[in-house]
C-alpha cells in the first residue's frame, strides 16, 4: 500500500466522477479535500474488517471494493461490489459502532480516507452536507433492499444469478454485440453473492452460455440477449 496525504488536487477530485463531491458546495468541497489522505491499494486487500472499531470513511476515487458480512461458522455473504464515487463505511462512522462489513479491493484501488473526528467537526462546520449525507445513506438502504431481494426472494440460482449480471452490467459498455463489463470473479466468489455453492454457479453460468445469453473473454462478460437474460431474473 502506497499512502499520502492530499496527493490528488482538488481539480483531480472533482474528476473522479464521485456524486458526492458533485453536490458540495465549492466552500465545503475545498474543506473536504484538506482533511482526508489519499491511498492506493493492491487488489486483495482489506481496508476494513466486520466488528473492527470503526475509523472513518473511505471514498473510492478509482477501482472496486467487494462487501460482505461474514457468519460465526466462517460462512460469507457478499453484499455489493463498490465502485468509483462510492462511500464506505458511512452508517458505523455516524454512529461509532463497529464496522458492519468488510471491505476487500478486487482491482488496484484508490481511495480517500477521512478520519471519524475529522469528518464529524467537518459536518458541524459544514451543516448544509447532511442533506447530502441523508440521500448517499438513503442509496445505501436501496441497494441492501435489492440484495435482500436477490437472496431471499428469488427461488432459483438462476434467478439469482441473472439479477447478479444485470446488476453488474449498469454502466457497462455497450457494443454491438451486447453489454460488456469487467468479471474478474472466481465461481466460489460469485455463489458467495447469491448464497449458492462453486458448482451451482458453474452449471448455472454454463447454461447461460449454451443459451447464447453471455459469453466470457478473459476477465470480461458480455450480456447477449438483456431481454432473455431478464426472462431469467423474473421468472
């Protein structure tokens, strides 16, 4: 891991296409930028683990964080894959609890971190960013409702599944052929997504394939059919 402090300008920030800069004031975003560190991590690396007392907020300015929650028995859940202008660790740092997650890089990631304190006299100074703090925990709310629906709801794994890829697919790149985006997930990792084993996930993915609905190159997917994969998801 390689940390500084403000090594990114605020005209760099203001680039990285984070929404939450976007709707601070140009007061309040000078402010922001004066206090948080700026860090770049490996992929596989875990900025903060479940039940950790918490430290502060990360914005990630470039690549993915995968969340999960993990059971007693060494069982894991993942929630969501994190990515650029994304807020980690939001909920715990208001509150001062613990983290409720862990968060891993699965691609080099940069991030900026604000410490607890810091973040919470920011805030007093700063009163008119709650609003903004108020909505970015309102998306967070939306997107664990969607998980909980994937896993709970959906009766089958390719059900499950295909919510997963659509999911994903939201800002990919779309070509002539399909939707295309980065996968770079082991079958293990992917049925930890839809509480589903290694092997439901291969035959699953395989069928998919045999469907002319993906196909896969390398760490890249690309949706064929958006409409019979969504036959899948609400089925």
């Amino acid at each position: 891991m390689e940390a500084t402090r403000n090594a990114m300008t605020e005209s760099n920030l203001a680039k990285t296409g984070c929404e939450f800069f976007d709707k601070l004031t140009p007061s309040a975003f000078r402010d922001l930028t004066s206090i948080m560190f700026t860090s770049s991590y490996a992929p596989n690396i875990t900025l903060f683990s479940e039940k950790e007392p918490v430290r502060g907020i990360y914005i990630i300015l470039s690549g993915e964080v995968r969340l999960s929650i993990n059971s007693s028995d060494g069982r894991r859940l993942c929630l969501s894959i994190a990515r650029k202008g994304e807020i980690l660790g939001l909920a715990s740092t208001l509150s001062g609890s613990s983290y409720d997650m862990t968060a891993e890089t699965l691609y080099p990631t940069k991030v900026a971190h604000i410490e607890r304190r810091d973040f919470l006299n920011y805030l007093v100074r700063h009163p008119e960013v709650n609003l903004v703090v108020m909505e970015e925990l309102s998306r967070h709310l939306t997107q664990a409702r969607g998980q909980l629906r994937t896993v709970g709801l959906s009766a089958t794994a390719p059900e499950k599944l295909a919510r997963l890829l659509l999911e994903w697919s939201h800002g990919g790149q779309t070509t002539e052929c399909g939707t295309r985006f980065r996968f770079n997930l082991t079958h293990e990792q992917i049925g930890e997504f839809i509480g589903a084993s290694r092997e439901t996930v291969t035959r699953t993915l395989t069928t998919f394939k045999n469907r002319q609905l993906v196909h896969f190159q390398g760490s890249m997917v690309t949706i064929l059919s958006t409409t019979k994969l969504e036959n899948y998801a609400h089925a």
